[in-house]
C-alpha cells in the first residue's frame, strides 16, 4: 500500500516517468512530440482524489458516471496513430476527465472536445481552464453530430465504442486526415480511418480494444426510461 504522505508532486513525477518509459516507449511508441506529451500531463490531476495513488497504472480508471480515463497506452497509441504535427486542429468526442485533450493539446494548435455528461464536461473544463489549456474547447453535447460549424477537422479521436463508424463525423474530416475510433459492442476494435483527397475513405484495423460505449442523445434517453 502507499502511504498518503508519499503522494506528494515529486513521487508522482517519478511515477509519470516511469509510465512512460515501462507502459509507453518500451511498448512501441515513438513518436517524440507524443512522448514528450504525455511525459508533460499530470495524469493524476485528472483521476478522483480516492484514487490517485493509482494514477500512473497501467490500466483504465473510473472517474465517475460510469465512465472511465484510458489506459495511458491507448491514450499515447491512438494519438501517435494521428501522425499529428504541430499545425492541425483536433476533434475529440468523448471529454471524460479531460486527459486526452490535454495531451493533444500539447500537441496541436486547436482541440475541440464534446462530453455528453454534463458534470464531466464542466469539470473537464474547470481543470483544463486551471491549468492554463487556453487551445482546448469544451462542449457538453452529443458527439454523435460532432461540431459542425468548426468543421472540417485535420483529425478526430473516438475515446468511447459506437457499434458502427459514424457517418456524420467522418464528413467533418479533412481530406487527409485522420480518424482513430474504438468500433463494437461486445467485441471492439481500435479502427483507423483515412480520408484521401478525393473523398474516399481507407480502413486499417490497428488492435482489440475495451471502451465504454459511445452514448448520443438517443441513447441517453433510453437508458432514463
């Protein structure tokens, strides 16, 4: 057990380390700007008070509302699977606690994040605004429509599962770019998707995966009969 006097910034700067090296690069990961990312972001700024001894772990975690922030792994996987540079803006459905779009915001110029839960989003963006995440854009709504008066997007990342690719959202897709997108129900997989310049799309299949589903207004409202 950790004691909670050793949960101080600098056992968990060791641990984030740590993360990085044992979780992130010795599994494959390369890509410096993503490693440099998430070697940045305080993944335990984002976790539950309860919970943060455990915020450096090498698995998901609930954050509440029966949603959960992603393994850091498939957090540093899907981003690097963007190829992103530095320039582009980046569409993320699925705020949760705020993680991701932290570590994409390291990253990219913009980020505009949608989370259907209510009080998620607005603590997502009181963290974010906290720690000073001024290129991050937050809205409480269904990620099924996307954000279409921003659109198009030079990338867009799925961090919950919808049984099927969402139509919609690829449309707001740049041609050349790129979406990562966890697909299924009961079996799921990390699915990557490239729009060529002519409109036409390719589809990688990258790894099996376990992600919450993706929830949209209809949905939601099913669930609360």
């Amino acid at each position: 057990m950790v004691a909670k006097n050793t949960l101080n910034e600098k056992w968990f700067d060791k641990k984030r380390k740590e993360m990085v090296q044992h979780q992130i690069i010795a599994r494959g990961v390369t890509d410096t700007l993503v490693i440099k990312a998430m070697m940045k972001v305080k993944r335990h700024l984002f976790v539950p008070s309860e919970i943060k001894k455990y915020s450096y772990s090498d698995e998901p975690l609930p954050i509440g509302y029966e949603q959960t922030i992603s393994q850091p792994y498939i957090v540093a996987y899907m981003t690097e699977s963007l190829k992103l540079k530095g320039s582009e803006r980046v569409l993320e459905i699925g705020t949760g606690s705020g993680y991701q779009a932290a570590v994409l915001a390291e990253i990219v110029k913009e980020v505009y994040t949608i989370e259907i839960v209510k009080p998620l989003a607005e603590n997502a963006e009181k963290i974010l605004s906290r720690l000073g995440y001024s290129n991050v854009h937050v809205r409480c709504g269904d990620g099924y429509k996307g954000w279409p008066e921003e659109a198009p997007f030079d990338a867009i990342i799925i961090t919950a599962a919808p049984p099927k690719i969402p139509e919609l959202l690829v449309d707001q897709l740049k041609p050349g770019g790129r979406m990562v997108v966890p697909i299924g129900t009961w079996y799921q997989e990390l699915v990557l998707l490239i729009k060529n310049k002519d409109g036409s799309v390719e589809k990688k299949r990258l790894l099996p995966v376990r992600f919450v589903p993706m929830v949209g207004e209809i949905q939601k409202k099913k669930k609360k009969k």
